[in-house]
C-alpha cells in the first residue's frame, strides 16, 4: 500500500487511513504532503486513540488495511463509504490468508469496478470506486439485540458487528460463568473484567455480587461502546495493557477479584508469554487475598504459569477443551 501511494493519483481531500498498523501508510503521505486522518478501532501497537467510529470526513480517499473477521471488514466498510463522495477510491490491501485473495467480492454494492492493483509476498492490494449506493455509516445503525441464558438468569445484551460471535456465548465464557457461580468467594467489593467484549464475564459477576463495583477493559472500541450499554454504572475502558487500567478509577486500590477469557491464543495454539505477561499484571493488581478467576484451553503447562506468580490454581471446572483456574494473590 505504501509504494502504491508514491504512484496514486492526487484526490480532492484527505485521506482516511483505516488500521495502518506499522505507520508505512501514513509516513508516505506525510512525505507527499497529503493531509489524513487515522482511524484505529483497535488498541496495541501504534493506535494511540481508537475509536468505534471514522472522524466524520469528509474524505477523499480511503487506505484500509484489512481484517479477516467478515464482520469487523463489512463495518469498516459501511462506515469508511459513508464519509467519502461517490467516485471516490478505496485501496483495500492484506495477505492472502486473511482473505485478501477475493476480498474484492466483498467490496460490492458500496465500492465497485474492483480490480488488483498489485499482488506481492503472498498480499494483495484492491483499488475500488465509491458507488452511490446508500452506507450504514454509524455504529447505531449496527446495533442490535441478543439475549442469552446466564447462570443467574437471562440477560439481554447489546452488541455490534465483530464483538459477539454467531450471537451466542463461546464455550470458554460459559464455562466460566458456570464455575463462577459457585466459586469459593468471600466478599467481593471490586471486580475487573479484562477482555470484557460486551461485558458478559461481568455481568455475570453482577448477577452474584449486586453491590460490586465493577471495572472492564477491552482492545476492541466497538466492544467497550457494547459494554457500556450492558453495564451501566460500570467503567469501562479500551486497552489491551494492565497499563490502560489508569483510565480508570483506580483510586480506591486493587481489586478482589479479576475475571477473564483471556486473548492468548493463535488459532488453537496457547501463548504461554501472553499468559504469563497476563497473571503477572493480575497479581500485581489483586488485593490480598484477591482472586484471579480464569479460562484456558486445556494445556498443561497453563497450569504451571498461574502458579508461577500466583501459587498452585484451583481447578475449578473443565470440559475437555477448556478449563477454569481460580488463583489467590
């Protein structure tokens, strides 16, 4: 996408870089002088400031590094489209095995006359032309409903496009909420969900401790504006570091319990330095006596890296894919 820039034609207003993760993207546009704005929907790396939402625009083009999840790349879409002109160009770039390869099927009815400008290193970049066909643009226009059988009892949850997978609860969260119900818990006064997507883990905390103070943390923008809606009275921030906790309120100490499924796999493999990188940041936050409540998929050695900062984990449930440790600080 970058070297295709040195050779873009000009366009009438700045561009809109959507998910420029390595900062090539908009380092040739400072260099061409082009003016633009970011949007990053997801916290790490290079996002400073993500948002659930594109600045308003309008803009004159759009750069747009894709993303495999189809529902996270349809509302990246409905939301780029709708701040441009018709006429106006996408370049829409990722690898082959993120989809890339027939990523310009998926551009239609908003963007057409698709066609690959360049294919390199297993990547492929798209260039494609603003129709005048009518955009979804706001994260509102998104919104929709799901309810679900927690432990406690039914909840109703709003939820955004990419946040709730196929509208039902994963497995490792169920299990979770199910080992939660009866975990052996003293008094719980403040409680952390990290990785909170709509708050579901959280909710479920709410439902055992009603007069719980409760924090959430999450990478995803889209996710934390759902959880916000599910959890009011809550704070909930994006982040995908224990670092992020500071925008929180913190004042009143750490907390009595912190409740996760965690995101510390690629594909079915478990990273054990994110796991440990996680319990780390847990231990340090809990309070004496605190309790870190966790999903993993079954693998021995999870085991041994709650213990390392945490002491021997209780095996609280376990269904042949996933467990459920309970650790005390």
């Amino acid at each position: 996408m970058a070297d295709a820039l040195f050779t873009a034609p000009p366009v009438d207003g700045p561009w809109l870089v959507v998910d420029d993760p390595t900062a090539a993207v908009t380092t040739v546009l400072e260099q061409r002088g082009q003016p633009f704005a970011r949007w990053d929907r997801f916290a790490g790396g290079l996002s400073s400031d993500p948002s659930p939402e594109p600045p308003a625009g309008p803009f004159g083009a759009v750069a747009m590094r894709m993303n495999r999840a189809r529902e996270v790349l349809e509302y990246a879409l409905h939301a780029a489209a709708a701040r441009v002109a018709p006429g106006a160009p996408l370049y829409l770039y990722g690898a082959n095995d993120e989809g890339a390869r027939s990523a310009g099927k998926r551009l239609a009815p908003l963007f057409a006359e698709a066609e690959t400008v360049e294919t390199r290193r297993h990547c492929r970049l798209w260039r494609a032309i603003r129709t005048e066909e009518p955009a979804r643009g706001a994260l509102a226009d998104h919104r929709r409903e799901v309810t679900l059988p927690l432990p406690g009892g039914a909840v109703t949850l709003v939820s955004y496009p990419g946040v709730f997978a196929k509208g039902r609860l994963d497995d490792g969260s169920r299990l979770l909420l199910t080992a939660l119900a009866d975990a052996p818990l003293g008094t719980v006064r403040r409680a952390l969900d990290f990785g909170c997507g709509l708050g579901v883990l959280a909710l479920g905390v709410r439902q055992r401790f009603a007069e719980v103070t409760l924090h959430a943390l999450d990478a995803d923008a889209v996710a934390v504006a759902a959880a916000r809606e599910n959890l009011p009275g809550a704070s909930v921030a994006v982040g995908d570091r224990w670092g992020a906790l500071a925008w929180l309120d913190t004042r009143a100490g750490g907390y009595d319990l912190i409740v996760s499924n965690p995101p510390l796999h690629r594909g079915v493999t478990l990273e054990l330095g994110l796991l440990s990188d996680f319990v780390e940041g847990a231990a340090r936050e809990l309070t004496p006596g605190g309790a870190l409540i966790l999903v993993t998929q079954q693998h021995r050695a999870a085991h041994r890296v709650v213990e390392e900062h945490l002491g021997t984990p209780q095996l609280l449930a376990e269904d042949g894919r996933f467990r459920v440790w309970l650790a005390r600080k």
